[in-house]
C-alpha cells in the first residue's frame, strides 16, 4: 500500500508511473488526497474540541468549588454540546478514514523507473538468455504422453479425486518431484536462507499484508465457514511471519525460504496452455523471500536472481530472463523478473519463476518497520522469488531430457532421485 505522504510530495510521478500500467489513476490519487485534507480538517477539529472541553472541565471544577453551582451548570451544558459535537466528529473521521484505505487498498505499486511500458507478456524485454537449444532426431513427446508411458503422472485419477488441475504423481514422478523439492531447499540453504515450514491456510489480515486481498480477480481459495484462505503461495504466510514487527538495523538481511503446495483458481483458464503440468489448481513451490533495508533491496533482487539462474544453470535447462512491463507487473511489485524456461517437445516458453521487488508497498500493509541509526522508525522493503515453482520444471526436464528409451535424469539430481534414468 502507498504511503500518503509519498503520494502527496511525488503526486505527478505517481500518475506518470501508473501509465506504464496502462492506467490513468489521477481521479483516485486526488480523491485520496482530497480525503486526508478532510481527515486533518476534522481531526484539527476534534483537536480543538477536546481542548475547549478540557478547558470548560477545569473552570466548572473551579466553580463548583467556589459555590457557583448555576454558573457551572451552565458551563455543563456547553460541554454537552461540545461532547455531542465531538462524537459527530469522530464519526465523521472514521468513515474519511475507511474510504481512504478503500481507495489505498485499490492502487496498485508504483513501477520502478526501469519497467518498461506494455500492455500483455508480449512487450516484456528479454534481458538475457542462457543454455543450448534441445534437438530430437525422433519425435518428440509432450511431458503428458511421457507422464502417462512411464507412469509418472496420473491426470485422470487427479480430475476423479478433485477436478482438472489436481495432478496425482505416482512412481519415479514422485520420486522426482520430491528430489526437486530437496534439491530447491538444499540451494536456498546454501545461499543462506532459513528454511521455515509455514501453514498452508492464512488469515484475512494475512491476505491483506502481502496484496493478495481485496481478490479483485477470485483466484484465492475461500474456506468460508473458518474464514481461511489457501496459500496462492508461500510468500504470503513467510512475510506474514513479520506483521507488526519493528526490527533493528542490524537484523538485516532476513532471508527465509519454505516449500509449500500452492492453490488457485486459475478463474477463465482453458486451451492448451492448461495441459498437462502447464496450469494447474494445486501445484508445489519453494519459494525464497527476503527482508532487507530499503538501501539494499535491489542489490538483494540481483542476488535472488543469480539464485534462480544458478539453479537452472544445474540443471541443464535452457531458459530466459524477462524484464515485466506495467501491464504484466503484479499488483504488488515494484520490479518482477520472470524465468522461462524452454519447452522443446511443446515449442514453448514456459514461466517457472518470478522475482520481485515490493519495495516499501507491502510492508506499509504489514506496518514491518526497523529503527534506524538515529533511532527514527522507517519501513522495510520485501522481496520474494520462486525457487522454483515445480509443474513446468518437471515439464521442461521430461521434455528436454528425453530420449528413444526414456528420460535422462540431470546429474544434479542423482544424490536426491536414487536413479539416473526414467524407462
């Protein structure tokens, strides 16, 4: 959420910035500027109320004890309407308030200066591109023919027991998706990161500290009876670790990382871009999240960003870094990089990673805030990344690691699989 004094002193860029998200927002930042005015007039109000009354409390005690009891009856019925006046107030100022932080709530991040203006995925700049194109001298099968021949992967029974996009892995499918699991954690541990086993339902207030609420778009999963909502990811139960923490300078950098299955609607989805493992509606993830001090946090994203490449780099894949553009930028970001990987079987890029910077946005909805060396309180910045999201990494290995009689494993993998070929 946006800080009124930061919309207040940078107003036109706010608005300039806003149209790399392909929105005009200038009637909403001037309603919520309007809105604090009011806000300041009444609190001023109520300020000078309360001081009157203060004032009056003090002379009818000084009247009573002079024996002018009708003077300070008189007295008494000005501070009647006084009271009644201040209780008009503050309501007044409340509802300011709360259709303040209703307009608040609705305004996404401001882009960073470097996000480029677009509209969809399609004007997302490609800012490097590593590893080999895959060749086949045979046909080569879609990860879902592969997951079926080899028993990997059982779809059908998944849309039996649950729906479409409730995958049931089976076999050496299991086997791999868990060493990939092992294999995430160990390189995030070794980069440094605690790991933490977080719930996998969150509250409301959580939902609103990481952005995920109001849902604008249904994709959470509602437990209504319980008011809990199913993790879209891990991000959002890890940084909620830190809700209404003031932490000290030298607390930085946190870095926590947790592997969770994530859960959502993926509302409107369907065509082939849906097969197989490419959207599904409960998929596993490791995710990597970071605290860090507002001066540090874009040198932390360049870090998590030679995180997600050193993993891919392991594993032998070919893959992509894209730069997002306004349109394609999440609602809570700042600055996203996103991780495709290539899809040799499918002709395809596949995203199998996002990492992002929130900067100061998601840490006013959460008031996480650290003292400074003069003792001042700032907010923190947040970062999260996903290292990696599962379905299409298992895709892109089955694809691009097979052959006539099976599947290579990457070496990377042996110590975790126990294997080094799926036939």
């Amino acid at each position: 959420m946006l800080q009124i004094p930061y919309i207040k002193e940078n107003r036109d860029l706010v608005i300039e910035r806003f149209t790399k998200r392909n929105l005009d927002l200038t009637k909403t930042i001037d309603e919520i500027l309007s809105l604090d005015e009011q806000r300041k007039a009444t609190q001023q109000s109520m300020d000078h109320d309360l001081a009157e009354g203060n004032k009056l409390a003090k002379q009818i005690g000084d009247l009573y004890k002079s024996g002018k009891a009708e003077e300070a009856n008189v007295l008494k019925e000005q501070t009647k309407s006084l009271k009644e006046k201040s209780n008009e107030e503050k309501a007044k100022l409340q509802e300011i308030e709360e259709a303040q932080q209703n307009l608040l709530y609705q305004l996404p991040n401001v882009p960073n200066e470097i996000v480029p203006k677009g509209n969809t995925d399609a004007d997302n700049k490609i800012v490097e591109e590593h590893g080999n194109v895959v060749t086949f001298d045979f046909e080569a099968l879609p990860h879902w023919d592969l997951a079926k021949q080899y028993g990997l992967i059982d779809f059908e029974v998944g849309v039996k027991i649950s729906g479409a996009g409730f995958p049931v892995y089976t076999g050496k499918g299991a086997k791999l998706q868990r060493a990939l699991i092992n294999f995430f954690l160990d390189e995030a541990e070794n980069a440094g990161y605690s790991e933490v086993i977080p719930p996998h339902l969150v509250n409301e207030a959580s939902g609103y500290g990481t952005g995920q609420l109001p849902d604008k778009e249904g994709q959470m999963y509602h437990v209504g009876v319980d008011d809990l909502y199913l993790i879209p990811t891990a991000e959002v139960p890890i940084t909620n670790i830190y809700r209404d923490v003031i932490l000290k300078e030298s607390d930085f950098p946190i870095k926590n990382s947790g592997y969770t299955p994530c859960f959502r609607r993926e509302a409107g989805s369907y065509g082939k871009d849906v097969r197989g493992l490419n959207r599904l509606h409960q998929f596993d993830k490791v995710e990597i999240v970071q605290i860090q001090h507002p001066s540090k946090s874009y040198e932390a994203l360049n870090d998590m960003v030679k995180h997600v490449s050193g993993i891919l780099d392991k594993l032998g894949l070919q893959y992509r870094i894209a730069l997002l553009c306004g349109g394609d930028l999440g609602f809570t970001s700042a600055l996203t990089y996103d991780f495709e990987v290539y899809s040799a079987a499918q002709n395809r890029w596949l995203e199998v990673s996002s990492v992002s910077n929130f900067e100061a946005f998601q840490a006013n909805r959460l008031k996480l805030r650290f003292k400074n060396t003069e003792g001042k309180t700032e907010l923190a910045h947040t970062l999260n990344g996903s290292a990696l999201a599962l379905p299409r990494i298992m895709a892109a290995l089955l694809e691009n690691n097979q052959v006539e009689d099976g599947v290579n494993i990457p070496e990377v993998l042996f110590p975790y699989t126990k294997f080094q070929k799926i036939d």
